[in-house]
C-alpha cells in the first residue's frame, strides 16, 4: 500500500506543484506566493488545489482572513522545503564544479543597511559578473522571519539575534551619532549630557528596531528613558523629518554622508556618542553556504572596510 502511494505520487506531482504549495504557506497566502512566483493568482490556487488532489487530502484551511496548513499540509510543506532545498544545493554543487563564481546570491539586510549594502554588491558584481544578485530590505522582525526559515545566503544587520542558533560575522562598524537639523540651539552646545537631551523631541525608529534597543538601553543605564515625539517607520523618514526640524534622532553616520556633505543635518556633541557597534553577515548555525555566498562573505570581511572609506570619497564627504 505504502509502495503503492508513493509510486503514484512520483507519477503525478510536480516539483513545481511543491514549489508553489511552500511559497503559499511560507508567505501567508495565494497573492503573496503569486507575486513572488511570477504567476497568477487562479495559476497558484489551481496547482495547489491538484497538489491537494494528488495527496488525497486537504492541505490548507481558512480560519477568519489566515490561510493554516492541516496536519497532512504542514507534512507537505516540509517535505517540500526539504526538497526543494536539496535541488538548490544540487544546482549549487553543480555550478562549484565548474569552479567559476556565478549564480544567485541572496541578501536580505535591514532597511539602514540599505545605503551602502548596494554599493558593497556592485564592487562584487564587477568582480564576479556572472553573480544573479537579489537584494531584499525589510525591517528587523521581518529579516528574524527570513532568517528563521533560512530564505536567503545571508543577513546583513546591527545586532545578532540571542534568540536564534547563528554564525555572525562582523564586517564593517556601525557608528550611531545624534543629529538635529543646522539650526537647532544645541548644535552651538559641547558634552551634552543624556539628560539634558531626553528633554528633546525625539524622533525615534518603531519597536524592535536596532537602533532605537541600542539607544533606549543606552538611556537605561542612566536611569533615563526616551518619550518618543514621533515614531517613524524608516530612517529615511527619520532624516526629513530631522531636516525639517521637527526633533532630534540618532543615526548610523553611514547613512548621512550626503546630508552632512549639504550641511542639511548636523551631529550634536553628546558625551557617550558616538555609540560603537558592528555591521554582521548572520545566517543559521550549520547552514552549508554555495560558493557564491562563500565568496561574498569573504569580500565582506576582506575588503568591506575598505569599500566603505572609499564610499565618502565618491561623495565628497571628507
């Protein structure tokens, strides 16, 4: 009976039936799996609903507005990322074969990341052109979700994650700065103390930003703590509302050399500033990296420092 199963599912399902089934679940929903897939949204219901016929039994369930896998779904879905998994790392072992760097390289980093991880990847492309970059930039919760489910090559972001089993590999620092717009009283002022400044407006990042946890604990350890005046959900957000002069925020100085070279934002002389951290390339504990994320972690470590001195340069931030 057990053989006779298994025969008739190698027969009928498809390696892209599996494909979709986990991107649906994986994603939340039909729309999602559709956007990412380049199909339409009746395309992926249809496959998952033959998916579904072959197996014999329902795979998802609709409670309220969210779409849950049955106990049989959860099983397929699993067996799919295994899977699907295994066919990466065969297409991988074949391309390292041939001994020549090329393929998909994804990179999932925080959106802060996201003023100079480009410019990292673009030194790389011109080295390795054969390389099919795919970049994602999404908040901290989202990239711990990315991570968990081991959906890219690695994850650029500020702080490691204790709650997960993980290598990180520390590339560049991360130097966070109080900024305030040209303007404001206290850019004339020296060694401003945190008291003082927890008086301000502050603009700050939403919860669980790494930014805002370094600086709130920052505070904490003075017995101080941080009312926000506005929370905003980007630093680019945080860096227009600074320019308008609407409060002070705290910054990763890699993402202000243009509005410092303008003179459109200033840093403010805080004593315990600037606040010294790491940029880390993060993925799970244990996951076998391809040639190409092997290499690109490797240009990191080797020549990222580097990369990010000449950046300024090119912008005239001196």
């Amino acid at each position: 009976m057990v053989y006779s199963t298994a025969k008739n599912l190698i027969r009928h399902l498809t390696l892209r039936q599996m494909q979709i089934f986990e991107a649906v679940v994986r994603l939340g929903g039909y729309t999602r799996a559709a956007e990412e897939l380049h199909l339409s949204q009746p395309t992926v219901s249809m496959q998952v609903k033959k998916l579904s016929e072959t197996i014999g039994y329902p795979l998802l369930e609709k409670v309220g507005n969210h779409l849950h896998t049955t106990a049989v779904g959860n099983e397929v879905y699993l067996s799919s990322q295994k899977i699907l998994s295994s066919m990466v790392s065969l297409g991988e072992t074949t391309t390292e074969l041939e001994g020549v760097v090329k393929g998909p390289l994804r990179i999932a980093v925080i959106t802060t990341a996201k003023y100079f991880m480009p410019h990292l990847l673009g030194a790389f492309i011109q080295l390795h052109p054969e390389v099919q970059p795919m970049l994602k930039v999404t908040n901290r919760s989202r990239v711990l979700e990315r991570l968990k489910s081991n959906e890219d090559d690695l994850l650029i972001m500020g702080q490691v994650p204790v709650e997960l089993d993980v290598e990180a590999h520390p590339f560049i620092d991360n130097e966070l700065v109080v900024v305030a717009s040209p303007d404001h009283p206290l850019t004339k002022s020296t060694d401003i103390n945190l008291q003082q400044l927890s008086q301000e407006r502050f603009l700050i990042r939403e919860p669980g930003s790494g930014t805002r946890l370094a600086v709130e604990r920052l505070f904490a350890e003075q017995g101080l703590e941080i009312q926000p005046y506005m929370e905003l959900g980007s630093s680019e957000a945080i860096k227009q509302a600074v320019m308008a002069g609407l409060g002070i925020s705290v910054l990763s100085r890699h993402n202000l050399r243009l509005e410092l070279a303008g003179n459109y934002i200033s840093i403010l002389d805080v004593k315990g500033f600037p606040l010294f951290y790491r940029w880390y390339a993060v993925h799970l504990k244990g996951k076998k990296l391809s040639l190409v994320s092997r290499t690109f972690l490797q240009f990191l470590l080797q020549q990222g420092k580097e990369m990010m001195q000449q950046f300024p340069l090119r912008h005239g931030d001196k």
